[in-house]
C-alpha cells in the first residue's frame, strides 16, 4: 500500500491520549488512525453496498403470485374474531 503523509490538527488532551493508547498497544499514533479509518471507509462501503440492494429490491418487488390483484377486503384483513 501506498501511504501519503498528512497533517491532523487534534485538541491536546486527545492526542496526549491518544498516545498513551498507542503506546499501551505498542503501536504507533499513525497505525491507530490508519485503522480507525480503515474501519470508517469499510462500513461507509456496507452502508452504500446495502442501500444500492435493498434499493434494487425496491425496484423490482418479489412476485407474491397475486399478480397484483387483492383478492381480500380490508375489513376482512382486520376482523377481529
């Protein structure tokens, strides 16, 4: 993998923390937010594969062999007996 060096501007606090945590898991600060957004891009990629599927099922409905004619009333769906 290619990597490319940026800059991140954090709040003091979090970066003290952050490599307490790094260091803690003998890591490096770089590896933690590699991996973090590695994960971030994995589950915005499941969110867009999921949508593009349930929107594709949208378009074309399962065929519940009615042939798109009620043969029941709402009231007789909602008897109550």
């Amino acid at each position: 993998m290619d990597a490319q060096n940026v800059t991140v501007s954090l709040p003091r606090d979090v970066l003290l923390r952050v490599k307490v945590i790094a260091a803690q898991r003998r890591t490096s600060v770089s590896s933690l937010l590699t991996d973090a957004l590695e994960q971030l891009v994995a589950r915005e990629d499941a969110y867009v594969r999921g949508r593009r599927h349930h929107l594709a099922a949208l378009e074309a409905p399962a065929d519940l062999g009615t042939n798109g004619v009620i043969h029941v009333t709402r009231d007789e769906l909602h008897a109550r007996g």
